[in-house]
C-alpha cells in the first residue's frame, strides 16, 4: 500500500524539501502493473524516481512517486568476445561500474556518475568519450498507456546527447525496470579526453581497477559528493554549435575548450568554461551557488527550494547568452512534470 505525503527531502541529491502525495517502491513489473492501476483508478499521475541525482524537486508532488528497490544483475549469455548482462533499474550505477569489470569491459569511464542504472538510458549519461548507450543492448520496462511490458533495444531508444526516447516520446509512459548491456572481454581503454590523457603512457600496464581509480579521482578533484554538499552534478549542457560559431567565438577568446563532433560541423562547447568567465565560479546567490571547484556544478544549503535554483539557473543563462551568444541547457529536470 503505497505511502501518503511521503517526504522526498533525502531521496534527491540537491536536498530540496519535497513532499509526494503518495509514494511506493517496487522490486516487479507485476508490483509495478498493481501500483499503476491503483493510480489509474484514483485519478492519480504515475511518476518514477531514480536516483535523484538529476531532478529538480518542487515542494509538492501530486499523485503517486514509484521507485524501484531491485538490485540484481544477471549474466545472459557469454563468448570469447562479449558478455551480455541483465541489471535491475534499481542498481546503484557506480556500484555496477565497478563490478562490472569482473565481467567485462567498456564502462570504466563512467565510474562515481549519481544515481541508478534504470535512470542511465533516460540520460544517456556519458563522460571522457564514452555514453551508456554504447554499451546497451535493450531497456526493459513498464508501458504504462499499454499497460504491458516491453523491451526496447537500442535502436528503438533514439539515444542523442544526454538524451532518450525516454525524455521525449515515451516521457513519462515508460518506466525502465533493466537495463541489458553488452560488454567487451577485451580491456581497451578510451583514453581520448585530457583527464585521462596521463594514463596513454602507461596503457601497457593500466588495469580497468586503476582506470577507474582514476576517474573517480579527477571527479572526486572537480565534483562535490552530495552526500556533503547537495548537489545534481552538471547542472548544464555543454552547448553544441556549427564550427562557424565556435570559430569566431575562438578568435575572441583563444582558450575556450571546443571539442568537434565526429561526422558532424558541429561543435561542443565546454558550458562550465563559459559560465566560470561569467563570474559565478565560487559565487552564492541566497543558498544555492556555483560550485567553487568548477563553475557547471550548482549546490544548494538546506532550505533551498526550487524557486532559488531557477532563479540562479535563469542569471546564469541571460549572462552566458549576453556575453558568448550562446544558449545553456539545464540537464537536470522538474521532477514530475513533462518533459
């Protein structure tokens, strides 16, 4: 029986004081299908919480908060070459990282990202050159307006830059509940991006272990833990452009990080670079600020309430867009609202 004004306070990374009308966690499609149609005949919207490293919390969520609480991972199939394993939406995704090396390889880049497996396609999450949906087969789930279950595979997710069917088409009609990867039995970093640059030196020797032992520290240099301080990760996109732009944008200011797109005449810009020139790296407006570390993270004191992060949110793009021309993206969303 589902939970009525359950507090959602200590269930999102940025800490902002929530309350949903109801709340329930699941471990089944079948509890899930029970819990969908308690709603349905209430009259009540269906929303689904990962991790809460990617929401924006409003004071009060209407309707029932479902969560999943399955945690398993399951080997499908294997040769001398991949590994195919099933993970439950529940799983903590850094937690998998880093047993999923004891099976295979591909997901070491993406080590200490917040929040669970089930929200990774939903994001496409990605870091240092590699995505999740270079790794995933299929995604799992609950259909709600079909009221059945269903598995996408890859190609059917429409995976783009920090972005998914699950964000658009199937928002909020598809709760994901396994995640199926594929990975490689061949270890073979991708030491492409700066950070991990060092490591090209000593690929011969480097380990998966120390690969991710190292990720985890150049996060750890520039991320806070929200545990400490309550935080949603990159609060922006990096804004993509055509070359022309980020050509003239170059010639003006030399050391922006411009980073080309393969098979493409766009460009990603580093959004964190941009918002930092701006003068708000280390900044506090009331009691959320810009990380002082690096200038993408926005963090938040006890007490903050969604109006706070919108308001600094809003400075931050009119600022960035007077000054470079450029329009910055939230990543993290208002939980239970369309997308």
């Amino acid at each position: 029986m589902p939970h009525a004004d359950y507090p959602l306070g200590n269930k999102n990374t940025l800490g902002l004081e929530s309350t949903a009308q109801f709340f329930a966690p699941f471990q089944t499609i079948e509890e899930l299908r029970e819990l969908s149609r308690w709603a349905r005949e209430r009259d009540l919207p269906l929303h689904v919480l990962g991790g809460g490293s990617n929401v924006l919390m409003p004071e009060y969520v209407k309707g029932l908060v479902v969560q999943s609480t399955a945690d398993g991972v399951r080997l499908v199939e294997q040769n001398n070459d991949s590994v195919v394993v099933d993970v439950d939406a529940g799983k903590n995704w850094h937690q998998w990282v880093g047993e999923s090396i004891a099976l295979g390889h591909g997901l070491e880049n993406l080590a200490l990202i917040p929040g669970t497996v089930g929200a990774s396609p939903v994001q496409n999450i990605g870091a240092y050159g590699v995505e999740v949906s270079d790794l995933i087969v299929s995604v799992k789930g609950y259909h709600l307006s079909r009221d059945e279950e269903r598995t996408l595979f890859a190609q059917e997710c429409s995976f783009g830059y920090r972005d998914s069917v699950f964000k658009r088409d199937l928002n909020s009609d598809f709760i994901i509940c396994s995640v199926r990867f594929k990975l490689s039995r061949a270890f073979s970093p991708n030491l492409s991006y700066a950070p991990l640059n060092s490591l090209q030196a000593k690929e011969n020797s480097l380990t998966a272990q120390m690969l991710i032992d190292t990720v985890c520290a150049v996060r750890s240099s520039k991320l806070p833990d929200p545990v400490v301080t309550p935080n949603a990760g990159s609060y922006f996109k990096n804004p993509v452009v055509p070359e022309s732009k980020a050509q003239q944008l170059r010639s003006v200011h030399p050391q922006l990080p411009v980073y080309p797109q393969t098979n493409t005449t766009y460009c990603k810009l580093a959004a964190g670079w941009l918002i930092e020139q701006c003068g708000f790296k280390g900044k506090a407006f009331g009691p959320v600020a810009m990380y002082s570390k690096q200038a993408l993270v926005l963090t938040a004191e006890k007490g903050a309430g969604l109006s706070d992060v919108h308001a600094l949110q809003k400075r931050i793009q009119n600022t960035v867009a007077e000054k470079f021309g450029v329009t910055l993206e939230p990543e993290p969303q208002i939980f239970g609202q369309s997308r």
